[in-house]
C-alpha cells in the first residue's frame, strides 16, 4: 500500500496545499471527499475563524483532512490550541523549526508533517520524528527556499537522505503526468496548491482564478528575495516590489508595502492588479476552473495513461536495457 | 520506436550536452561508442580545432554524433561552414534565432535540434522546421532562459505546443529516474550535461571534475541575470560577480569581468577560485567520476528499476483509478 495512503487513511496520495486565501472548508472538504486529502490553510485566519472552519469541514466530511500551521506566523501557538482542542488528527507544519512542536503534536496523536525546500531541512525533519517530509521545489507558487532547488533536483536529493519517512513532492505538479514525474523521482506522494487554487471550491476571488486561467509561462516570477522568496504573478504590484528592489529599499519599506493586507486584496478580493496574486508556474498548463471532483479524475486518468505510454509493451522503455547490450 | 533514436540512429534516446570546455572528441565519441549521441561543443573551440575534433571523432566512432553550435557566437558561421565541409550529419543550435541556419543545414542532409527554455520559442523552432526540440530547464547548467522555468513546468508547456517535432528534456536529468520523470512529462528523449561533465571523458580539468563531486545542493546559482542568465558553481569568482551586480556594475564592466577567459581559466584549466564554473543543480546527486560507458550503463539500469517500482504490479499505479472509484 501507497505509505501517504496508508499514514492519512486515504485513498489517493494526493494532498491539497494549504493555500493562504484558497484553502477554506469548502476546498479542504471536496478534497478529502474526493479520496486525496485536504488542508485549511491556518495562516490567513483568526484562531476563531480557524475552530469554524474546522467544524465546518467535520460537518461537510467524515473523511480525514488536516490543518497547515506555518510556525513563523504570530498566531502560530494559537493555531495549535484551536486543532488539539478541536480534536484534529493531521497538521502540516511550515515555515519554521520542526524541532519546536513535532513531539507535543505527536504526543497527543496527531499526524505532522513538515514542508521543506532542501535536502539539509529534510534530515532536520527526519531527526525531529515528522511522519512525512513535503518538499516543494522553486517553481511552486508563494513562499519559497533560498536555494532555489526545483522539483526535478530537490526530490531525489531529499530521497537519499531521508531514511523511511514517505516523501510528497511539491511545487510544478498541477497534471496526472507530474504526479507521475514525481513518483518516478522517488516521491511516495504529491502536494498540489496551483491546480487546486483554481478550482470552484477554492475560496479564492473569482477574478483571481479567472485571470489564472488566462496566464502562461511568462506570468510568474521568484521575487521577494531580499525579505523571504515569493513566487508572484507579474501584475501592477508585482512591478512595485521590483521597482522598490531597485531602488535599494529597506526591508521595513517592503514589508510596509507589501504588508498582511496586500495578499488578501488580491487572491479574496480579486483586486488582480494592485493585490499580491501568489500562484506556481504551473498555472501555464491550466486552461479552466474545474471542480475538485473533477480534478482529481483528470489527475488519475492522466496519471495513468501516462504510466501506460511509457510501459514496455508501447514498446520503449524495455528496449533500454536491450539497446545498450546491442550498443555493447 | 523512440522518435529521437529513430531521427538520429541511435539506440538510446540519451544526448550528451555539447558543453564548452568539456565536450570534446573523447567524450563525444564514447558517448556515441555507448549508444546514445555524442556532440562536440564548437563555442570554446577555433573553427580549426572544430574540424580536427571532427575529425577524431569519426576515427573513434563509426556511430553517428553531432556538433552544437551556439548562433551568438562570432565564429558560427565558420563552424557550419567546417561541419559541412566534415560532413557533419548532426547539428544542435543554441543561443539565436532557429530560422537562420535550419533549412539551410535541411537542404544540405544535416538533421538540426534547436535548444529553448520557453514554449514560445519552442513553437517557432517548429516553424522553422527543425527535426528536433530541446527543452531546458532553470536547473541546467551554463547559459539559461529569461523566464527562469523549471523542467517539470517547461517540458508539459513545450510538448503542448508542438504538433510533431520530437522533444528532448534537458536541466536537472542526471539520473534515470530523471530520464523517466522526462518521460513521464512528455519528453521523447533526454539531453544530459551535468553528468557528462563529470566522466573520465570529459575534457574539463581533473580539479573541476573533483571540485564537482563535493558540491551540493548549495553550490550552484543562476546568477549573471543582468548579461545573460547563467548557472555557476558559488566560488570566489561568483562572490565577484554578485558584488559586482550589487554595486550596479555596467554591462561593459560586467563583461570585461567574466571575458572569454575566466571559464576556460576555471573548468580547462582548473582554477576552481578565480574560474568561472558552469554546472546544473543536480550536481548535488553526483558522487564520482565514471566513465561514460558506466555511466550509461547506471542511467538505464536506474531508468528501468524506477519504471519497475511503479508499475503496477509493484502495487502502486493500478490502485489510482480504482481508489477514486471507491473514493466515490
């Protein structure tokens, strides 16, 4: 059995990444609903809103779903409280030291696992009794490493370091053929944020997944990195950050410009050109807002022609090792 | 058949990169003697040396092999005029416009590949009429695109935009889990740099190719954004260049900094400080300095285990349909 599967009681290793602005019940229920499963997303609510939000989705589902709690969020404790005493059983930590909370959260039996940008991160994770790692590459959307590491790098370095922790792979993965990409790279699962984003269960402003559906490879950039690297769609605000990057500003400045309210503007209130719009490279490859149900039939139907294509009896992969005997 | 064995002749869809300093007759050749397609780089070469290269080649090898030719370079011109008087069957351009050179290299018999890093250009590689795509990735090392796509966004992009032309995936492939993930996307063949650079064959100097097999995750940047995007080992002579950036050096001065001599100074000559060092992020993964035959013997056998270890016999894969059925 698949180890995410078998870890979160699921059907399908496919988590939904919780998404500041996206990931409310309504998208972390139809997720989990669907057989993968879902995520709030803690950061952009108040611990109230968060204890709802829960409670709404235990009333939409009897399916497993989790919480994500970036640990660098002021909240972050608060977040905590609010799922322990809500009884949630999956917590997925960001942004932070998985040093600081694994053991308690264990300790009262729920499930942790921890997203990373690199292989030296992972090992941390690993020592601190995560149950799984989530390693999200350079081209995912929003918060990002410094190292810069994409999915097709990340993924295997993470592998060999990790001794028996299940691995999802993050960042790039929108289509059943990446999951599949990801597997072949030696994930056991995928964490997926952009395609689901773009969904109609995405608590995201129309506007906003409706301007996603129209962008292509050229739309998003890593920016940021002067504060903390933010993978953003080039609109209005966009031109903003670079033009103060360039001007040398200081990082009070930018945080005051890019402040707390900025994000919400643009991905709740469908302000498209002067919010800050966080979506992965991915969104090149979406081309309408489906439902999640729909979604995930697309991801498992792909997936597996994809793995079909590539079987030895269509004739390519098994000639590989014959090839090079010939090559001999 | 695989397409890009059947357009070049070879038994493994495998392409060595044409790498400057590194990709000379010795590896060419043993990569073509090892059933994939060997090519020489001309860009760090005379149009003189070009031909002599060619010629060693073809006394090593009676496979076919090619010759990559970057269109920016002052001397391209003479190096297609030296291909063509050598017979050369097989070119790959880079670096400038595909509709230039290729249905003049067409009239004269060569099959031409063009390298991308967009989909955009990938389409007019394929108006241009080109035999084959690359595709690369912002993990590649050396010389890279604006737009900063990965491998696992950039490969599902081009394949969508092509009608027929094969694709090869290149950034990031050193492995064949990698090669499969490629495959996975949508990629007929592969075009491998960073894992050449480092065999006996190599012609890169010994201390860079040791140098190499100490790097990690976080050796390697994408940086000289302001010239022309290029990947680079994070020695002395990188610290340079990103001070030099931060202190708003000129395009000019930037260029007298890094000049023709400062790569062959690091990778031919092996001042692993003070040189400039081209190499992709997935440097990380390589351990030693095999020779190519090793090499390709590793990239199937890994390929094959990974297709193995997915299908569904092995548990994984067949489950992903039914499971959403029962999720349903």
């Amino acid at each position: 059995m698949n180890p995410i599967c078998k870890l979160f009681g699921i059907k399908l290793p496919i988590i939904q990444g919780g998404m500041a602005w996206c990931s409310g019940w309504r998208l972390a229920s139809a997720v989990s609903e669907a057989g993968g499963l879902g995520l709030l997303s803690a950061g952009s609510m108040t611990p109230d809103l968060l204890r709802e939000q829960i409670r709404k989705v235990k009333s939409a589902t009897r399916r497993p779903f989790g919480v994500n709690i970036p640990l660098m969020n002021p909240n972050a404790e608060n977040y905590i409280k609010v799922c322990l005493e809500e009884h949630v059983k999956i917590i997925f930590t960001s942004a932070g030291n998985p040093k600081k909370w694994t053991a308690r959260l264990k300790d009262a039996g729920v499930k942790v696992a921890h997203v990373v940008a690199s292989a030296r991160f992972a090992a941390k994770c690993e020592e601190a009794g995560v149950d799984a790692v989530v390693a999200e590459g350079f081209e995912a959307g929003g918060h990002n490493g410094k190292e810069e590491l994409t999915t097709m790098c990340l993924i295997p370095a993470v592998r060999r370091v990790l001794k028996s922790t299940p691995l999802i792979a993050a960042g790039g993965i929108a289509t059943g053929e990446a999951w599949l990409a990801a597997e072949a790279l030696g994930a056991d699962g995928v964490q997926i944020g952009t395609a689901f984003a773009i969904t109609q269960e995405s608590s995201a402003h129309d506007d906003f997944k409706r301007l996603c559906v129209t962008l292509d490879e050229s739309s998003t950039m890593l920016s940021l990195k002067q504060l903390s690297p933010t993978r953003l769609v080039k609109n209005r605000f966009y031109e903003e950050v670079v033009e103060a990057e360039r001007r040398g500003a200081s990082n009070e400045e930018m945080l005051e410009m890019i402040g707390f309210g900025r994000a919400r503007r643009g991905m709740l209130e469908g302000d498209i050109e002067n919010g800050e719009l966080e979506i992965g490279q991915a969104v090149a490859l979406i081309d309408d807002i489906p439902t999640v149900a729909e979604l995930m039939r697309r991801l498992v139907a792909d997936h597996d022609k994809a793995l079909s294509r590539l079987s030895p009896t269509h004739g390519h992969s098994i000639h590989s090792t014959k090839a090079l005997v010939e090559a001999e």
